[in-house]
C-alpha cells in the first residue's frame, strides 16, 4: 500500500468514524480546533495530520488515536503490544521524518545521522 493509498484509507476511516457519532465535517473542526476545510482535506487523503491534531480528533470522535489510525473493522491493538504498527501510524511517521529532514537538514534526502549512544550515568 502506498502513501496516496493510506491517506485515503485514512480519511475514508476518519470519515466513518465522524459519521457514526453524527458530526458535521464543521461540528468535528470546532471540536478540534482546525478548520472545515483540513477536515475535508484529510476525509478526501489529501493531508496528513499532526499527532496534536490526531489527539484533538480522537478526542472529538470518543475514541483513541490507535483505534482512529487501526483499519475500518480491525480490532484495535491490546494496550502495550507494540510488535505490529499500523500502516497509517507508519505513513504518519514517514511524514514526520520527511519534515525533520526539511527542519534540520533543509532537504528530504538526506539520510538522518544515527543517534549518539546513551550515557551510563551508574559508573561514577
């Protein structure tokens, strides 16, 4: 599945989600704090939210963000069983690394460096 892919599975999801608790696009925009027309951007898979606004979603839908990013009809993962993630966590993920590269780096190809090693604060 690719990313045009999931976002659109993501916004058929969310839009399922808003109709079961009988929302307008514009009642769930002011419940989240964002605008109608990012409501609908996201419904039609042409954006991807920020966790903040994933919260703000999930809390407006009576739900959690794992159950707003599992599949239409899939069971949603058992609290602390982080072996599997979600196709559209992972498409959330990609987005969020692609803008830290732009951030950082000021370019999405650049690889990321890898992450320094921990410090061992128990020798003293």
């Amino acid at each position: 599945m690719d990313e045009k892919e999931m976002s659109r599975a993501f916004g058929a999801r969310l839009r399922a989600l808003r109709r079961g608790v009988r929302l307008t696009q514009a009642k769930l925009a002011e419940g989240a704090d964002i605008s109608c027309v990012y409501v609908n951007k996201l419904e039609r898979g042409l954006a991807v939210p920020s966790l903040h606004v994933l919260n703000r979603l999930a809390r407006c839908l009576n739900t959690d963000v794992p159950s707003l990013l599992s599949p239409a009809g899939a069971e949603p993962p058992a609290k602390g069983d982080g072996t599997q993630t979600s196709p559209y966590m992972a498409l959330y993920l990609s987005g969020t690394k692609r803008k830290l590269r732009q951030l950082v780096f000021e370019t999405t190809d650049t690889p990321l460096p890898p992450l320094p090693a921990p410090l061992d604060d128990t020798k003293k």
